[in-house]
C-alpha cells in the first residue's frame, strides 16, 4: 500500500459546543450503566450525544455482528447532523470490520472519529486508506463514563481546533521511530509511547492525560478544518 503523504490528509470540521456527537460500538460490547453515565457527561459539556438502538446487541464478547458494526459506523459519517463520532469502548473486534466497510463513502464525509486501545487498527485503517484524521483519546463506556476521566481543556483545545494542544508540561523526544512523551501532572511520572508509523499523521493523547504532539507535529498545529 502506498504511503499518503501528510499534506495529502483530509481535516475533518472542528467540534463545537452543542454540536451533535454519534456514538458507535466497533468492538466489544459495553456496560449500559456506563454507557448512559458517559453520555450525561457528553451532555453536562454541552454536546448532543445519538446513537442507534442497535448498539446495545451483543454477539459473544461483541457488540453486535460485524454487519452491524460496520453499517453503525458507515451511517454515522454519512449523517448530515453529526459532526463527530466517539467510541463506546474498545476491547476486541474492531480488526473485522476494515474489509466490510466503503471507505469511498466514509472519506466524503470526513469527520472527528476518537477512540484507542482495540480501535487503534480502524483508526490507523481510515487514517491510512481514507487519508482522513482521526483521534486516539476518550471514550464514552469508559472515560467519560468516570469522573475525572477526560482531560477537558485538552479536549476542546484538540477537537475545537484552537491548537496549542500540546500543553508545557508535557516534554518529548523522538528516537528513530519511538516517540516518548511523559507527563508531570501526576504524582508519579507517566509515560506514553507510540510507534510513529501508527501516530504520525494523528493527534494522540491517553484520557486523563492531556493531549501529546506525535513525531513531526507543532504544538501549536490544528488537525481540524475551520
């Protein structure tokens, strides 16, 4: 597969306040308990957070059948009123959705798509075949679902698009191809590593840490469209 070049990567529109948020479940099923508590928070911060019904089926350890899952994901990007689409959890599935979904149809309606830990293969999959931006960070069953769990001044400066969402304290440095970026802001020092080919073309941060720069990026740069 060819490499796309960064300036060749699609901006999707910034996120605002009371902008509508859809919801999806690529992977492994949730709790409905934190799932509803994760949209309150979603609301308390003044976003409209919808979803399908659907997303409450469970097949075994999953959140439905792959058919769903794609289908879900595909119809969120090509709804006209949603401008974002956040995650519900990640665990284990994510990886049987990349031959069933129309990456044509999802690269025309670029939008904010936000999730990490299983959903890191889709969001690297869209990144690199649909060229669109996309975003490790939070997710609604598990981060937003617990208080303190999403750094929000790190939040809206990324997905507002008002850069500067790298904040000074963090610091990092890039070996070859492993950046490290650690955090002070805790009392004990946490690090994060990425390997750069899966986070250089995305902004990156691990809920409730702020926002880190991946390799070759300014703190200061917007990955969003105005």
């Amino acid at each position: 597969m060819a490499e796309t070049r960064q300036s060749e990567r699609i901006k999707p529109p910034a996120l605002r306040k009371g902008d509508t948020v859809g919801i999806v479940a690529p992977a492994s099923y949730f709790q409905r308990q934190d799932f509803e508590s994760g949209c309150e928070a979603l609301r308390q911060i003044g976003y409209n957070p919808v979803f399908d019904d659907s997303i409450f089926d469970r097949d075994l350890y999953f959140a439905g059948s792959v058919e769903r899952r794609a289908r879900e994901l595909e119809e969120m990007f090509v709804r006209p009123d949603v401008k974002a689409i956040l995650c519900a959890r990640g665990g284990y599935g994510s990886n049987y959705l990349l031959p069933s979904l129309d990456v044509t149809k999802i690269a025309a309606h670029p939008k904010i798509l936000v999730g990490y830990s299983d959903l890191t293969s889709l969001l690297t999959y869209l990144c690199d075949v649909a060229g669109i931006v996309t975003f490790h960070g939070p997710m609604v069953a598990k981060d937003f679902a617990k208080s303190g769990g999403v750094d929000a001044a790190s939040w809206q400066a990324a997905l507002g698009g008002s850069g500067n969402w790298w904040p000074e304290n963090w610091m990092e440095s890039a070996e070859s191809s492993l950046a490290r970026c650690w955090v002070a802001s805790k009392p004990q020092i946490r690090a994060i590593r990425w390997k750069k080919w899966s986070c250089e073309w995305s902004a990156t941060w691990v809920s409730p840490l702020p926002m880190a720069c991946a390799p070759g990026m300014s703190r200061k740069e917007t990955l969003l469209s105005r």
